[in-house]
C-alpha cells in the first residue's frame, strides 16, 4: 500500500483540462438588491497525476476558463503535486501584468482547489485531514430569498429550511426599499425562531442602511450583510459602530487577496468577515484569511458553494458557518456525487472519500456546456 502511494505521489501533474458549464435558474430569472441573473456559470478544472484526477471549480464566466488555459496551465502541468504551494505562488506571479483581483484570481482558486483535491486523492485523504480537522460537523445557514421572490414563495423556501432543522436563514432587501420591512415580516412569521440575516448586496445609502438597521431589530435580524457598498469601508464602519449590539455587520465575499480582507479588518468594517475560497486563491487563499482572523478575533464565515467548503469548513480556526446557497447546492446537486445533506443545521464531510469528496457527472452535465 504505501510503495503505491510513494508511485502516485512521486508522478508530476500530467494534464489540466477546463471547461465552463451554465445551468438556467429554475424559475426564471432571481434577483438580489442590485443585480439580476437568469443562469450560473462553473468553471471546472481536471488535473490529472499518478492515475488519479482532482477537480476544482469556481463560479464565474468563461473569461476565467480562459485565463486558466492559457496562463495557468503551462505553470500547473509537470509541477509537483504535494508542492502545491509553490504552485500558487508561480499562479499568482503570472498574473502580475493583467490584474490579480477578478477574474485571475477565480481562475487561481479553481485550480488551487483541484490541486488539493488532487493531493488528497493521490494520498488517500481527505482534504479536511490534510488541512488539519476543527470539527466533524460545520454548521450552516440556509441563503436564498430573492427579491424577485413573491412573499408566498419567501415564506415557503426559509420556512422550510427553518422545519428541517437550519436554525438560521438569510434573505435578500435592496431592491425594493419600501417593501422590504414587509417581506422581513413574513419571513419571521414563516421562521418562528430561527436566526434571521439579511443581505442588502450594496443596495441601500449610509443614512437608509442606518435606518433599516433600527427597523429590522423588531424582527430580531442578527446579521445585516453589506448594507452599503462593499468598498465603502467607512460607511461599513460607521454601520458596525451604529447598528444595534445584536446585529452583526458582515463583508468580505468579494475579497480577492489578503490585503483585501486586512484593510477591512484595520477599517473596523465587519462583526463576521466572510471570504470566499472560489474567488479569494482556493483553499490556500482562504486559510491565511483564518489565520488573520484568528490575530484579529474575528470570526469568519464562508460565502457560496456549501459543498466545495465543507473540507475547508471543517479545518477553519474561526469558522462561524457556511452559507448554504440555493443556486449553488442545486448546481452542486445536479452534477456531483458524493453530495452530503444537511443534519441538524450542518454538514459532514465524508471521512471515507478522499480529496474534497467529491466526484463530477459528466454526462449529465454536458448538456450545459458552453466552454470550449
């Protein structure tokens, strides 16, 4: 057994293929407080070394698959695999001339996450035993709540999370400013006492967020989610410091780089920091923004793609929880194996499955393909 394992790991990666995937939302198009969107895109990554093969992905758009062939992947194919992290220091490099933020750090995520699935496979382990276990179970909160959602459908889709056992859910505001103190209302109908959060993506002014935040305190919202801009740091700042003591602000899913989550840590900005191991380098990126927050005392909670986390998740320091998205775990659901569901308001990793557990549908999801 081992003189098998010494034989896969002493193989360089031999392959790296990508491809882009789009998957229609299932009831027409959803809609947040600034945005709207009628599909998703992943982008998934292959390696391949020793006869095994590790998959990665984030969600994005083609112009990261592209990125991916054309600048990563002669960085990635013939390194080593158990050196991963000299490989993400050669991908961060390469990117120096066209941006490090955006779309080239997508792209570096997706591959870093395949090269830890990679490196878990080629070891037989799973990927949460490599990083260093906190915990066999990672709690989660059911997000979803769209704006473009009639009440009926809030109530239904929160209350239900809330009956099977998540004890804290999250909607969308921010679209509709005067409708909003009403929705909130129902949905604390629906949810009885679970934890309510709410996710204004940007949507409001300093002085409207403010006044949101004493209002939504009636229907006890614990976590009021970039009520302004995400690059407002002193809005954020003066809504942390304003918003009442059982409302935590929170930020950070579009943190790229390091340097994006420590200004909005020395800002003052967040209650709860979020980072997002799709965008912000994979898991390497994600793990020095536990180790941030752990000198900071700040806890942190992962944003999106529950079960590309749930490794992750189960080794961060100061995980508080992982969103559990409705567009992603239907995504996610459509086409992986090795899906886990929720218990009790968590999710476990498979200890049996190595890597991160997961393993992708090919044939269902080539009907979906768009890339190349």
């Amino acid at each position: 057994m081992n003189l098998n394992i010494s034989a896969r790991v002493d193989a360089p990666i031999e392959t790296l293929d990508v491809r882009a995937f789009r998957v229609p939302t299932e009831d027409g198009p959803e809609s947040d407080g600034t945005i709207i969107w009628d599909a998703t895109t992943l982008v998934l990554v292959s390696l391949s070394a020793g006869g095994r093969i590790g998959i990665g992905y984030t969600y994005a758009n083609t112009a990261t698959a592209v990125v991916i062939r054309e600048t990563l992947h002669d960085i990635v194919v013939g390194s080593d695999p158990l050196c991963n992290g000299a490989t993400w220091l050669n991908m961060v490099a390469s990117v120096r001339n066209f941006g490090r933020d955006g779309i080239a750090s997508m792209a570096i995520s997706a591959v870093d996450v395949a090269l830890w699935d990679l490196k878990g496979k080629l070891t037989d382990r799973p990927v949460c035993a490599l990083l260093g276990m906190s915990r066999h179970k990672v709690p989660i909160y059911g997000s979803g709540g769209f704006t473009s959602y009639s009440i009926a459908k809030l109530q239904s889709q929160l209350g239900d999370w809330a009956q099977a056992g998540i004890p804290r859910v999250k909607m969308k505001i921010g679209r509709a400013p005067h409708d909003d103190l009403k929705r909130v209302a129902a949905v604390r109908t629906a949810i009885g006492e679970a934890e309510l959060f709410v996710d204004a993506n940007g949507a409001y002014s300093r002085k409207q967020a403010l006044d949101f935040a004493d209002a939504f305190t009636r229907y006890g919202v614990s976590w009021y989610e970039e009520p302004v801009y995400h690059q407002d740091f002193e809005g954020l700042a003066l809504l942390r410091k304003a918003a009442p003591p059982s409302m935590e602000i929170a930020s950070g899913e579009y943190g790229y780089g390091l340097y994006d989550f420590a200004r909005m840590v020395d800002a003052q900005t967040v209650d709860v920091l979020q980072a997002d191991a799709t965008r912000c380098g994979g898991f390497t990126g994600l793990l020095a923004v536990d180790g941030l927050c752990q000198t900071k005392m700040i806890p942190l909670s992962t944003h999106c793609a529950p079960h590309l986390h749930l490794h992750a998740g189960a080794s961060l320091k100061t995980l508080r929880h992982m969103e559990y998205f409705f567009d992603h775990v239907r995504v996610e659901k459509m086409f992986f194996d090795g899906i886990p569901e929720p218990h009790g308001g968590t999710l476990s990793p498979d200890l049996g499955r190595p890597g991160i557990g997961l393993d992708f549908r090919h044939n269902d999801a080539e009907r979906y393909a768009i890339w190349p």
